[in-house]
C-alpha cells in the first residue's frame, strides 16, 4: 500500500504540539497597543537585505508588532541556527518540530549582513537547539567573531537559549565576548509548567548568575511578559531574584497571543501599570529598565546599550 502526503494542500502545521488544543479566546487589544502595517521604503530595503543573505529574523518568526518602526530604521534581530526550535513554550509563535543541520556558512552571512545594514548595534538570538551536544553555543561564538570581523565597530547584544544540560556551553559563548548577554525569564515561577514546559525557573537564573562569575565587566539582561496568569507579588519577587543575579538590565511587555492555540492572554496591563514596574524595577537597582505594552526584548536595543553603559558609569563615578 502507498501513502502518498499531501504537503501542498495539507502543510506540516506550525505548532504540531498545539493541533489538538481546544481554542482560545482572541481577546480585543486596547487602543494602547495598536501599531501601524509595516510599509516604508526602509522596511522593504530591510527585508531585501535579509532575503538576499538567506537570513532569519526573529522579528518575523515570532510575529514581533515592532517590526514595521525596527526596518524601518534598518534595525533587525538575527535568528541563527535556523528557523524551528525543539521547544514548545505556549507562548511563542515560532515553528517547532526536529530541525535541521546548521547552516555552516550562517556566522558569514550575518556578519556581512551587519556590515550591509550599517548596525551601530546587533541582537542576534536562536531556536532552542536541544538536538545539539553543545545547544549551539559554538555556533554562537562562531557569529559573534564573523561580526567582530567583518563589522569591527558594532556592538554585540547575543539573546539566548538556556542551555538546559549542556555543560560547558555557557563558558563558550562569554568566552567569545558579546557586550550584552540576554536570556529572558520570560514569566514568574509559577507559571513554567505552563508556560515554558522545557525550561526551568532557577537554571535560568543561575545562567545569569554565572555570566557575571564569568565576565564581571559583561552586562546582563533579562525580560518577562505580563498577562500570563501572573501576580503583582510575584513579578517583584522576578525583580529581586534577578537583582540578586547581579543581573543589570530589565525588560517588561505585554504578552500578545499569536493564534488561538497559543495560551490565551489573561490581561491587558495598562502604561501605568508598566510606569510603575519601571519605578520599582529602578529602586531595586536595575541599571537600565524597559518596561511598556510593547517593549520587547531588542526594541531599541542599540539606543538602550548606550544608556546602560552611561548608567554604569555614573554609578562607577558616584
């Protein structure tokens, strides 16, 4: 007997993990958080760029609601070792599913890409690679040395996986030295199981953690998503855990529910309610705070590095 599969009527679908979960409600967005289709010049010249180096961004996997304002300005977020994680986090629209050999040429390409776009600033992040011995943290060092090569006087800013039991792959990717190293808790303790089932509340911040016993000098960042099921007590307890990480910078968004499969969202935070995070987030002691509706975390990154190392010094002066 032959099967035949029918991929052009019937795709692989994106989420395969998700086919079969009741839907959720789309709840209606509030004026807040409304933002312009992206239709600029600067944008399409982007994009050229980008297809014209075979590359991924995150920008459009994750279906980020800045990307019209970031290629506009010929901002972008590199997504590197291809586009299809071995994770499942219910929150994130990017494709999952068992991916494929990493791109051997990719560290190249981004770095002439970086070179093309003129960046002052990069972030360059990546799937989950828990198919990889090594997480993929060679492959990240292998690109931030392409771009220190072929774009010399442009900062760094690396967003990454958690390495979940992969030993040794940290110290690999702060030995080569970005200038920002980001991983995001994304949401509070309580809500990992349903949240991000693959990950581990405290691995997370013990990966922060040891960034700074690696690299004193490095700064560290990390993000989380309001609207998931979350407490107010519990994001100050987030605040604290990553002050006592060491850890410098904080970003604070809205969560957006990319399709109704995807865990629904709970609420829509108000800008006050993100104004008042940010105040607190400051008296804890975080060098740098990024916190409205639509922060994520490389919205503004290259003006937002140049604030953390002025804060930074104004501390060292004090």
């Amino acid at each position: 007997m032959a099967v035949v599969l029918d991929l052009i009527n019937n795709p692989r679908p994106r989420h395969p993990e998700k086919a079969h979960r009741p839907d959720s409600p789309l709840a209606k967005k509030p004026d807040w958080i409304r933002v312009k289709a992206p239709v600029s010049k600067g944008y399409e010249d982007t994009r050229a760029i980008m297809r014209e180096n075979k590359l991924v961004t995150v920008c459009e996997e994750a279906g980020c609601p800045n990307i019209g304002e970031c290629w506009e300005k010929k901002h972008a977020t590199f997504m590197i070792m291809g586009d299809t994680c071995t994770r499942a986090c219910a929150f994130c629209n990017v494709k999952t599913g068992l991916p494929g050999a990493l791109d051997p040429h990719e560290p190249v390409h981004v770095g002439e890409a970086t070179a093309k776009l003129g960046l002052n600033h990069i972030v360059v992040t990546s799937v989950d690679r828990d198919d990889l011995a090594d997480g993929g943290a060679e492959h990240f060092a292998q690109t931030i040395r392409a771009i220190r090569t072929h774009a010399p006087g442009t900062t760094i800013e690396i967003l990454t996986p958690d390495f979940l039991r992969k030993d040794g792959a940290l110290d690999v990717v702060v030995a080569a030295r970005p200038d920002v190293f980001n991983h995001n808790l994304e949401t509070v303790p309580s809500q990992y199981l349903t949240v991000r089932p693959g990950a581990r509340y405290f691995h997370s911040l013990r990966l922060l953690q040891r960034v700074k016993e690696l690299d004193l000098q490095m700064f560290t960042k990390s993000g989380i998503m309001l609207g998931l099921g979350e407490e107010r007590n519990e994001v100050l307890q987030v605040m604290d855990d990553l002050r006592s990480a060491n850890v410098d910078f904080l970003t604070i968004g809205q969560y957006l529910q990319p399709t109704r499969k995807h865990h629904e969202v709970v609420r829509f935070a108000t800008p006050d309610e993100f104004k008042s995070l940010e105040t607190i987030a400051y008296a804890k002691g975080f060098l740098m705070v990024a916190s409205s509706p639509l922060t994520r975390s490389s919205h503004h990154a290259g003006d937002d590095f140049a604030r953390l190392k002025a804060a930074r010094l104004a501390q060292a002066n004090k």
